[in-house]
C-alpha cells in the first residue's frame, strides 16, 4: 500500500478518462507509467474495467423479454404479498401473546389450589386407579368437569382463527 500518491496520477486517470492512454499522451507521461509501480497498477486496473465493461455490453441480454417481465412480474407479487401479510403475522403474533397471558393468569389463580387438583382428578377417576388421592375429602368450589371441555374448545376455537386468519392472506 502507498501513503502518497504520485505527482503525475491525475495526469494518468485523467488520459485514462478521456481515452487519450497510450497514443495521445506526452512521451515523458509514457515512460513515468513504466518507471512508476503506482501509476502502472492504475493504467492496468483501468483497462481491465473498461474492457470487462465493454465486453459486458456487446453481449445480449439472456433470456427473452417476455421472460423479464414474468420474473418482474413475480418479483411485484411477492413483495405485494409480503406487504399484505405482515400485520396478518403480527395479529396471529398478538394472538398468541394473549392466549398466553390468559393461560398464565389461570394457572396463577389456581395455583392456591395445590393439591386440590390432584383431589378433583379423584373424583373423576375410578378409586382404584387413583388409591392415594381418594382418601382426602375436599369439596371443589367450581365443577372441574366443565373445566376440560371448557379449555378444548377454547384450544380449538383458537387454533381455527389462527388457521382462518392465515388462509386468507
């Protein structure tokens, strides 16, 4: 790497520019390119771009126009579709966080409960699965058998929403 640059480099890039390198240039620029180490990596560097381009432009284009215009087409849709999907993801997003929430506030009421769960399962139970909980005679003070069905459907209404929600986008 250079620190400093050469006296003649904007000589060099500006020959370069206007296509004046090597035949409309001073003699003196000429052999300063081939003394200067700096000066030659840049007349090289230049050329090479410049005929990389111009051979980039010479060739055709690949593939048909018709078949541009698809891939552009699609390339449209699908940034449109993410467009519209976005707040239907951030809404299932939301949804689920609620649900959550919801789910964490009922087991944080009934956590008091403790081993009343295990006393309302007896109850439901024959007593000879269950021998150890049969034993305790606690009354629930709300009906667990509506409990189950209770936390299905709202399992299964969420997850048709949810469902719906996403077939529609």
């Amino acid at each position: 790497m250079i620190l400093r640059s050469c006296s003649f480099e904007k000589e060099v890039q500006q020959a370069l520019k206007d296509g004046h390198w090597p035949q409309g240039c001073a003699p003196e620029l000429r052999a300063h390119v081939e003394s200067c180490r700096g000066c030659s990596d840049l007349v090289l560097v230049t050329q090479t771009f410049c005929q990389a381009r111009t051979e980039s432009l010479a060739e055709p284009l690949s593939g048909s126009p018709s078949l541009l215009w698809w891939r552009a087409q699609l390339r449209r849709r699908y940034s449109a579709t993410e467009t519209v999907t976005r707040p239907v993801t951030i809404a299932q997003a939301f949804a689920l966080a609620i649900n959550l929430v919801v789910a964490g506030i009922f087991i944080a009421g009934n956590y008091h409960h403790g081993l009343r769960w295990a006393t309302l399962w007896s109850e439901l139970m024959p007593r000879r699965i269950l021998p150890l909980l049969s034993s305790t005679s606690v009354k629930p003070d709300w009906n667990p058998v509506l409990l189950i069905p209770t936390l299905g459907a709202l399992a299964v209404l969420s997850g048709l929403l949810l469902y719906i929600a996403s077939e529609k986008s």
